[in-house]
C-alpha cells in the first residue's frame, strides 16, 4: 500500500494553473445574475464554485475631493 500512495504521489499535479485573462471577456462578470436566465442547478453550480475559491480583495478608489 506504501508503494502505491508513493507512486501517486510521484504523478500528482501540483501546478497552480489560472485562466488566462488577456483572453477572457470580463464584460458579462459586472451584470447581476438575475438579468441571466438561470435554472436553479446552474445557480447551485455557480455558488459550489464560489464557496470553494477565495476572494480577491479589490482597492477601492476613495476620492476625498470636493466637486466645484
């Protein structure tokens, strides 16, 4: 049983892909879901997915000037 967990281990991947971004149109990521027609497993599809990957945390542009 050692040898095979080792010989698992041996051709496991431990990449760290992401997706490529230059390629991808973020356009559709900025709409709410509810203008989507969705059936309800692709919402649960969609939250499964949310729940696993963490979140990004994005600055926020606070502007503390006054408008003349």
């Amino acid at each position: 049983m050692g040898l095979f967990k080792w010989l698992c281990s041996r051709f496991s991947c431990t990449s760290s892909c992401k997706f490529n971004n230059q390629m991808f149109d973020s356009s559709k990521l900025a709409l709410p879901l509810e203008e989507f027609e969705l059936k309800m497993k692709d919402v649960k599809r969609i939250l499964k997915i949310l729940n696993k990957r963490g979140t990004i945390s994005v600055p926020v542009n606070n502007c503390s000037g006054t408008i003349i």
